[in-house]
C-alpha cells in the first residue's frame, strides 16, 4: 500500500474498502460523530460501498486517507485534505477512534496533512470547518497552524472556519 504521508509515529494511506469494518465501527460511535453532521453506516456493506464510490483520489488527488500508527499497524482513524467544487476550497478533515482521543495523533496528522497541501501541492489555502461546541478540534486547528477566520451556519448549528495564515 502507497504512504501518502509519512511523521514521527504515523503513516497516511489511501482508504481501501479492506477499511470498511473500521470505517463501519468508527461511525457506530456517537461521541465520533457528535459535532460532524454523519449518521452511522447501516452495516459493513454499506460502508464497503462507499470506499469503493470514493472519487476523490482520482478526481483531486487528495482525499481522506487512513491513518496507521507504525508501530503496531493499528488504524488510528481517517485524516485528510477535500475539495469541495461547490466553495472551490480544500478543507482539513480528521476522524480518529476515541481510544486514540488525546493524545497527539490529529495534530500530528493534521499538520502533516496542511504541510503537504501546502508545500508539496502548492494549495493556495485550507481551511477547517468545526461546530463551535467542538472545542477539542478546535484546538488541533490551532495547534496546526490555522487561525479563525469566520462563523458560519453548520447544517443548523454554529459552525467555525479557520484558515491556514
């Protein structure tokens, strides 16, 4: 499998639907999806169905990307770079399982994640978007380098938009 991204302790790949099953199960937990505006997969087809519908790889060449601890192979959760056509914006994205809460792999992720958007793919910017109740990834967004810009409407609730400076 082809490292997309590679730190310290961590290396991103391209999500494969040999995922689905972590996919499935990282969406079954509520306080995972509290502040994202997802429901669960309905079962592990479901979440196999939409790794094997997943564009973004070749359509952007960038994309949520599995997360993979090196020393053990353990799949962390899902951190990445999207475009989204419709804001013509690339935003940072992350998932992590909560045993994983806590202790530095987002940040670590993520900003690996905003560098190479940034140095690597020559992005002209990242953003995150965050409900503003989420304060714990408001902090990762801090941590890596993005500063607030905004507040705006989050599928009804109050929603943040930070920036790469």
């Amino acid at each position: 499998m082809k490292k997309i991204i590679e730190t310290g302790q961590l290396y991103l790949r391209e999500l494969t639907t040999d995922d689905a099953t972590y996919f499935y199960r990282l969406n079954l937990d509520t306080a995972v999806l509290k502040y994202t505006g997802d429901t669960p997969f309905v079962d592990v087809h479901s979440a196999t169905l939409f790794l094997e519908h997943y564009d973004h790889y070749q359509k952007y060449g960038i994309g949520r990307w599995a997360v993979i601890r090196k020393s053990d192979e353990a799949f962390l959760g899902w951190c990445g770079l999207k475009y989204s056509e419709e804001l013509n914006e690339y935003d940072i994205g992350f998932r992590f399982f909560k045993k994983y809460w806590n202790k530095g792999y987002a940040t670590e992720a993520a900003k690996a994640c905003v560098v190479y958007g940034l140095e690597t793919l020559k992005l002209p910017e990242i953003v995150g978007r965050v409900m503003k109740e989420n304060k714990a990834s408001i902090r990762v967004l801090e941590k890596i380098g993005l500063a607030y810009d905004r507040d705006f409407d989050f599928d009804g609730s109050k929603g943040v938009l930070y920036k790469t400076i």
